[in-house]
C-alpha cells in the first residue's frame, strides 16, 4: 500500500501527521508526506531551480520549506527517522529538484521503510490530485480543513481513498464507527476498518441502518461476514442495527468520539450532482475523523 500524508501548516497539521505515521508504521507502507506551499508567482515553475540557487544565496525559503523542515523534525522527535540523520539536520540542500516544481528529500525511515518528504508549490487541490494521479497512491490523509468546501473538492477529484483528520484529539479515546450494507465495496471498507483499529488498538462498532427498519437477509449476512473478519484478526467488535436515516443517525452515533468508516457511493457522477453523496453529506456534518474508501 502506498500512503500520502498532506500538510499545509506547523501550527495545525501535527493531528494529520500523527495519524498517518501510526497508519503507515502498522501498515509498513510506502508513506510520502506532502506540503503544497503556496504559488511562486516571481518565477516560472522552469526556473525553480534558479529560484531556490537565489534564495539560498540570499538565506531565503522557497514557500513551504519551512513547513517541510517542521515535519523533518516531528519525524525524528517521534522516531520515525533514523538518529544519526540528526547529525546533519535539515538543509535546503537536501531537496532535490524532479521537476515541475516538484522536490523531494528521500528519509531512510525506522518503522517505515520508503519515506519521503515533498513539496510542490501551487494550489492545494490541484497539487493533490496530480501527486496522486501521478504516484497512484491507495490512501490519502489530510486535515479537516475549517473550509469544509476545500474537503468536499479533495474528496470528489482525489483517486484514491480519503482519511479526513477533522477535529482529532489526540488524547480522546475513539471507536471506530463502520458502516456495513450489502454493497460489493463493503469488504474493502472492512479491511480498512480492520488495519485503523490496529494502528490505533481500538474497538470497533459494525452499524448497519434500515431507514423503515427492515433489515434484509442480505444485510445480515454482510454484518455477519464484517464480525467475522474482524475477529479473525484480532479485533473487538460490536454488530449494531438501527433503524432511520443514514447519514443523521451515523453523525449522532458517531458525536466526536468515533471514527466514521464508509465506503464511496456507488452511485453515477449525474446522480450524486443531482441527489448529492451520502459520505459527502456525512463529511460535511461530524465532528470527528473520517475514512472514505474508494
């Protein structure tokens, strides 16, 4: 499995790269962590490399270096980096430049074997989506933006499957909340669900919701499979049934101390523009941290 990490700040994106890195460690997975900083307007993106010669010359930061430096050091304050890498510190210097306002620092990672830092400059979703398209990664991690509209593009035009660190405490004890129906993506919701509680050695609750109650065979079975598989790896949990409306009755569930696992809608882009996505509307309400697997 392939991980990208998105920060954007010093101040707010410690919640996302702390629950990335325990994802990817558990997982042992090929995790890059990207800062997008913003738009070098002086230069053409041709003439990065002329940039960055002019501003080391002037002791200057192409944007977003700082917030990369920031992320150097959570990295090895927490052990994810080898110590002796220590020795050296941060340098502009380690950037290399790949292109298209693309640079990376490759990190010789203790928990996580492939390991790399990257910024791009430009816009934020853009920048996203491309690093994504381009590097076909599995699962993207990013924070609960205060700007939900800035989720809800990332969530639409990002390939790939969607961690929204939104309002995540790191001192508060979660569950996991995953919804189960009887669609053919459940499965894959599921392992998911299985590798989060692992990473973070929580219980989870398996919900499955009628709006009229009426709990079909095939939804039984499903949840049935769902228990099982969590228990054959080592998982606790919990098979719940309720009746209502889906997304109110997983935003009351959840409050703020759930994680919310669902899988994407199976419905044809015409239809969500029309009717709308149930774990966009889902997104869009809670309070607390949400996986969306695609």
């Amino acid at each position: 499995m392939k991980i990208l990490i998105g920060i954007s700040s010093k101040k707010y994106s410690e919640p996302t790269l702390d629950v990335g890195m325990r994802i990817a460690s558990i997982l042992k997975s090929s995790t890059t962590i990207l800062d997008v900083g913003g738009k070098i307007n002086e230069f053409s993106y041709k003439d990065v490399s002329i940039a960055n010669e002019l501003m080391e010359s002037w002791d200057l930061d192409r944007p977003g270096v700082e917030v990369l430096e920031w992320a150097y050091n959570y990295l090895i304050r927490e052990k994810y980096i080898e110590k002796n890498l220590n020795e050296i510190g941060f340098s502009k210097n380690l950037l290399v430049d790949k292109g298209n306002g693309r640079s990376e620092v490759f990190l010789k990672g203790v928990a996580v074997k492939n390991l790399s830092l990257i910024l791009r400059n430009g816009d934020i979703i853009e920048e996203l989506r491309d690093e994504v398209q381009s590097f076909e990664y599995d699962l993207t991690i990013i924070g609960g933006s205060g700007k939900r509209s800035m989720a809800h593009d990332l969530i639409q035009y990002i390939d790939s499957s969607i961690f929204v660190v939104n309002n995540f405490n790191l001192k508060q004890k979660y569950r996991i909340l995953l919804a189960v129906d009887d669609s053919p993506g459940t499965s894959k919701v599921v392992k998911f669900g299985v590798r989060v509680a692992q990473a973070f050695n929580i219980e989870v609750d398996l919900i499955t919701i009628s709006k009229d109650g009426d709990f079909s065979e095939k939804f039984r079975i499903a949840s049935s499979r769902a228990e099982k598989m969590m228990r054959r790896s080592g998982v606790t949990a919990k098979v719940k049934f309720s009746e209502g409306e889906l997304v109110n009755t997983l935003v009351d569930i959840a409050g703020d101390n759930h994680i919310i696992i669902m899988g994407t809608s199976s419905q044809s882009a015409l239809t969500k523009f029309f009717l709308g996505s149930k774990p966009l509307d889902v997104m869009e309400s809670c309070n607390c941290p949400m996986l969306i697997v695609k």
